[in-house]
C-alpha cells in the first residue's frame, strides 16, 4: 500500500477519486491528512474535520476481498479490522451499526465505502482530539504511520468475514440503545436482528448498509 500525507485537503475520498479517474489505478494507494475541510459523510453529508485528527482513504481492487465478503458488508469490514487494532492498544471503542466508530455514547467518527467497477474505496475518519466538543475523540495516544502500517497489514492477511462477524455480532448488542437513518428517517435499533451478512431486520423489513 502506497501511504501519501497530505498537509491540508478539501476531502481524501474526492482526492483520491479524481487522482484514479486522472491517472488510473495501478496498485492500492491511501491519502491521508490531518487537516481536512470539506469530507463526505454518511448520506453524502459533510464531515468537517478539526485540525490535528486523521482522515484517510484508500483504494484497493476486489483481489484483496476476502472471498466470504459481500458487498454490502464493506463498511462493517474495514471498520472493524480498524476497531480491533485500536481495541489490542487499550482503546474502548465500538462499532455501532453499520459504520460509526463510538467511545461510550460519544460518535468519535466514521467509515464510507463506495465500489466503482473492481475498485473499492474506503473513507475513514477518526477524532484523535476534540476541539469543538460537538463529538467524543480517541482514549487512547496513537501514532498515525505505525496505526496505519498495522491497518494495512490486517487487510492484506484478508481476515475472513466469517472471524469478523462472529466478533462484531457480540458487539452489535451496544447499537441498540440507538437510532439509524433507514429512507431518511431516524429508527430505532432496539428490535433490529443482526443477520450472517451484515444487514439487519427491522420491522420485518431486511435492510443493508448502503455506505
């Protein structure tokens, strides 16, 4: 994985997205940057990042999925391979259902996934320190390059769906205190039932991440 840091950027998933568009893929690539002012958030809204947390993203083909890993899965995936490495650092944070990272009861940040052909990209940010207290941050003192180094390696071993899901359905218990955004609207989580896949049934209604 070519890691590239950037001082300052409008947004790491757009950036890397017109940089494939432009000169085409040809090996997994990440952006990364400290500093960024206008990120894609969950629904296509805006995460506006204060200076100083991380945000990255990267693209990959679908040669280094796991082979048990559907699609609408992506997001739960990447998440939570990052939630481990954090967790084996002493850290208490959690995945709530489908993509939000969460210390306690505070959102400290997110995952976005997007598939174009055989390509997919990951968009990741994440509250290392909390200046506007609108949202929780890290507990624990990382280092960015050693963090994603570790990161990168977990995805390269292309860790089974089936080993990640039979963690994160222990951990799914934690979302239902909250609410998703299922068709706009806020739903409870209380009487969601997590299925093998990564959807959950909701009101009789089956329903996927679509981030």
């Amino acid at each position: 994985m070519e890691i590239v840091y950037l001082k300052s950027i409008d947004s790491t998933h757009k950036y890397l997205q017109n940089h494939i568009l432009t000169n085409g893929y040809t090996h997994p690539l990440t952006v990364v940057t400290q500093n960024q002012i206008d990120g894609i958030g969950s629904r296509n809204n805006q995460w506006i990042g204060c200076k100083g947390n991380l945000f990255f993203s990267f693209v990959l083909d679908k040669s280094y999925i796991p082979k048990d890993l559907l699609v609408q899965s992506y997001s739960i995936y990447f998440s939570f391979l990052l939630k481990d490495i954090l967790a084996q650092k002493g850290s208490k944070l959690w995945l709530k259902w489908p993509n939000d990272f969460y210390i306690e009861g505070s959102k400290i940040g997110g995952v976005i996934t997007n598939i174009k052909g055989d390509l997919v990209y990951c968009g990741i940010g994440i509250n290392l320190i909390n200046i506007e207290n609108t949202y929780g941050s890290l507990d624990i003192d990382v280092d960015i390059e050693t963090l994603l180094k570790e990161y990168f390696i977990s995805i390269e071993e292309k860790k089974s769906w089936k080993q990640i899901f039979s963690k994160f359905s222990i951990e799914f218990e934690k979302s239902k205190v909250y609410k998703t955004t299922i068709n706009d609207e806020k739903v409870s989580l209380s009487t969601a039932v997590l299925n093998s896949d990564g959807s959950i049934v909701i009101d009789n209604k089956k329903v996927f991440s679509l981030r």
